[in-house]
C-alpha cells in the first residue's frame, strides 16, 4: 500500500519521499497541476477538491503542503495565504479521508512550535498550554499570530480523527538543511564572516537535523498507539547567540561581536521580525523520547558538523 505526500516538492517533503522509496514504499504525491508522473494525483486545496481514489487503499497520508512562513514579506494578502495555504489544504485533506470506505491507518499532518507563542526561557512539551497572555494596550504579544495560524491548522484535522483516523500533529521546529530552509538562507552571510546574534541573542531556538526529522517520521508511522500532538525537535534547543557561536565555529567563520537590532530587522523583513526572529521557543521532544526514539543529532554541534 501507497504512502500519500502533500508538499512533496518542498525540501522537506522530496527529503521524505526518498527516503520512503528507500525504505521499499510506494509514494502517491498529491500535486496542484496536471499530473505529469505515474506517481501524481492532482489536488486543489483551496477549492477543495481531491478525488477520493487517489486516497483509497492508502497506507498512511502525511500532509507536509503550506506556503512558506519567511519567503516573502507579510503583507495583509501574504499572511491570508499562509492561513488559506494550511487551513483549507489540511480541512479538504481531512475531510476527503473521513469520506473513504477504507481508510488509511494514520496521518502525520504537519504543524509548528510557533503554536506555543513567545516562550521565553520557559521549557514547554506538549501538554504545555499558553496562559492567557496580552501585550501592550491589549494588543496580541509577539508570535501569537502564528501561534493562533498553527492552533487553526491543527484544528483541520478533525474531520479524520472523528472518523476514527490515527491523527498525529508533527509540531515540528526549525529543521537543519544545508539545502534550504533556516539553515540554507543563514549559510551565504555565516560564510562570509559576518554571522551575528538577532536582538537580544536570548531567545531559544528549537530545532532538529534533517536526518532526525526523517527518522523522526519513519517512528511516528510504525507506532499504532501515538496521536495527537508530537514535537519533533532535538533534546537541546540552544539560544540564538549560541546557535550563532556554533554555526560560525562548524564553519571556521569568525562571527560579529555585536547582535543586529531589532529595528534593522523590522526594516528589513517587517513583522516576521517580532513574529519569528525576536522570540522563540524552548520545545523539548518528550513524547518521541517516550516512545525510544533515539536522536542521531542530539546536539547541536554534533548536527552542524554532519549537515556541513
């Protein structure tokens, strides 16, 4: 039986679908365009249509489809289409499983640590909640916009679990590639020597080597008993000044003494700024550990030096 894969031409989607081709499974890649391989099944998330054989029969569905949260700058018409991107793709996903006479086993839909929010130097797992929280004047704290775009992602999944669907929500951080994502866009400016802190440099950074996040998501489809939320990061998230510190030594790149001011990257990125890059999240993977999965890259530095 098949594997489904949204978001396949993502890097951490082509990552995953190699991978279960190694393994021996067979993968069905949901794509927005007329499909062109043997292995394609068209979707369109936003007008909700997925033809339900191309799910029938499948062995698990892992939902990895969503625009990316830091290509572009947030304008009002970016952040609908980082909502609308996750939202209706995960509701016309789950929604078409509950529909099927037979059902796959499992799907792994995709989140993040954003949906804790700003946690400071607090450690949160998953059965951490938010307390009630507000900034100045009433206004929503930092990060709470993507906690709040996370919170309705993960409530799309409804319609499988209530089918009775095995449903994880891979709460996943900041996933270390030298082929893209945090890692790539920091690579070209660390190179050149000129890596520094963000802000402060004391806010955490939750994050997990590509290998482990495969490794990661091989465990959660062979467990039967595991659902719900599931934090797929390292055990040891590490300040920004510290990733910063690591980063220039795995490269052999002095890095700058002083930190870039929040108000040089609000100019230069705007809200992602006080959103994603001046806060962070200190998330420990608690139920992975549970469940013996054992980290190839527990440490950051051990990680560094085997993607680079």
């Amino acid at each position: 039986m098949a594997v489904v894969v949204t978001g396949s031409s993502g890097l951490l989607g082509s990552a995953l679908v190699r991978a279960l081709r190694d393994q021996g499974r067979s993968v069905v890649r949901l794509v927005r365009r007329t499909p062109a391989e043997p292995d394609e099944a068209f979707w369109d998330p936003h007008e909700g249509v997925l033809d339900p054989a191309a799910l029938e029969g499948c062995e698990a569905v892992v939902h990895l489809a969503g625009a990316g949260i830091a290509d572009k700058r947030w304008t009002d018409e970016r952040r609908r289409e980082l909502l609308g991107s996750r939202v209706d793709g995960t509701r016309t996903l789950a929604t078409a499983i509950a529909g099927l006479r037979d059902k796959p086993a499992v799907l792994l839909s995709g989140s993040a640590v954003g949906i804790y929010g700003d946690t400071g130097e607090h450690p949160v797992e998953e059965s951490w909640e938010p307390p009630a929280r507000r900034g100045r004047e009433g206004t929503p704290p930092h990060g709470q916009w993507l906690a709040d775009l996370a919170t309705a992602w993960e409530a799309e999944t409804a319609p499988a679990e209530k089918a009775g669907v095995r449903v994880v929500r891979m709460r996943t951080g900041h996933v270390l590639s030298r082929e893209g994502g945090f890692l790539g866009k920091m690579l070209p400016v660390f190179r050149l020597g000129i890596g520094a802190p963000l802000g402060s440099g004391r806010q955490y950074t939750s994050w997990i080597s590509l290998p482990d996040w495969l490794g990661a998501v091989t465990h959660l489809l062979a467990e039967p008993e595991v659902a719900g939320p599931v934090n797929l990061t390292a055990p040891t998230p590490v300040t920004n000044a510290e990733f910063t510190r690591s980063l220039g030594h795995a490269l052999r790149r002095p890095t700058m003494p002083l930190s870039v001011p929040g108000f040089a990257l609000r100019a230069g990125v705007g809200d992602l700024a006080d959103e994603g890059l001046l806060i962070g999240q200190r998330v420990l993977p608690r139920r992975l550990l549970e469940m013996g999965y054992r980290f190839r890259h527990p440490r950051l530095d051990e990680a560094l030096a085997a993607i680079l």
